[in-house]
C-alpha cells in the first residue's frame, strides 16, 4: 500500500506490481520477481539450483557428469531449488538441454559456462520458440524440428543453419560435490522472435 496525501487527508491505495517494478528500476533497488507474486517454479534458473533430468532413463534423478555419455543426444532438464525442492517448471521457458561434451574443443570464449564437460542451453528455439529438440549426431548440431534451424554445440550455440536470429541462451553450471548446479542466470536472451 502507498500513502497519499489529499487535501481531505491521507490516503491508503494499492499499488501494482508494475509499479513497484518501475519505482525499482527508477531508485536502483532491485526487488526480487518472488517479492513481487512470480511463483518460484515459474522464476528462470537461479544460481544454486540444482539440475534435474526431465526425461530419459535417469529421469527425477540429479544431473551428474558421469551420467551423460560424451557427444550423445541433448537431454531436457529442468531447475529445482535445493533447499525448497520446488522445480522450476511453470514456464516452458525454464527447459534446458544438456549434454557432454569435450571441453577441450568449446570455443574459449565459452569454456567458463561448462562444468566437467556438461553444457546447457535454452529448450526454445529462437525462431518461433518450437523445442530444439533434434540431434544430428555426425555434426554435434542441436537442430529445430520445425524449420531446421541448427545450432553449433561447441560454438555457444551459433547458428549455422536456417532461419533463428541467434543462438540459443546458454546456462553456466558448476560442480559442486558431485552435483551440477546453476552458476548463473541465461547467457543470452531466452524466447524466440515473434514472426509478424
């Protein structure tokens, strides 16, 4: 609530979520999005939480390093808040792919955002926000089932093939006892392109 002051006195009146996001950005005070009612499974991955997989034959379970085979077919995973257990999953924006791959060969300007040769990347193409979940195997591309956008796994997602306007956001990660964990917000932005 926000006081106001009439000429008939004080006044009590609600404010929005907007305003308080506004008034934020306008004194350089950050408000977190929770403050401002996003349900924490919607909130993007957080620094700290821990990835699950979402499919395959480790579903529910923890990512681990050991547990993705080198240069194989991306898997979907999601974030979960460690000390919440709330799965970030209230946006298909939130999905995640990732696999493993040799460090060795990531562009340098990428190294930093891989943990003991696991990578992720945004779920959502940057075209139309299909899921990329395609995989040419013979050329290590993440691939767009709906209009063949391809993506250079080892280049930071660059695309290298059709009609996405840029590659897709990249989530660093960390190791920590074993356990992948997010270090930091999306590198890049995540969504696609509206087509008008």
């Amino acid at each position: 609530m926000v006081v106001v002051t009439t000429r008939k006195g004080r006044v009590a009146k609600p404010i929005s979520r907007r305003t308080v996001f506004k008034m934020g950005l306008a004194t350089g005070i950050a408000v977190p999005m929770s403050a401002l009612g996003q349900s924490p499974n919607r909130l993007r991955p957080q620094p700290g939480d821990q990835l699950v997989f979402e499919e395959g034959p480790n579903q529910d379970a923890l990512v681990r390093p050991e547990l993705l085979e080198l240069e194989k077919r991306p898997l979907s995973a999601l974030a979960r808040d460690p000390e919440t257990q709330v799965l970030r999953d209230g946006s298909r924006l939130n999905r995640i792919m990732i696999m493993r791959i040799d460090p060795e060969l990531m562009s340098a300007r990428y190294q930093a955002n891989v943990a003991e040769g696991v990578i992720a990347y945004s779920a959502v193409c940057t075209h139309t926000g299909c899921d990329v979940t395609n995989w040419d195997e013979g050329q290590l591309r993440m691939a767009c089932p709906c209009h063949e956008s391809q993506f250079d796994i080892y280049d930071g997602a660059k695309v290298v093939g059709g009609p996405a306007p840029r590659p897709l956001a990249m989530l660093p990660l960390e190791v920590v006892d074993g356990i992948v964990l997010v270090a930091a917000g999306f590198r890049g932005r995540v969504g696609f392109t509206q087509q008008f």
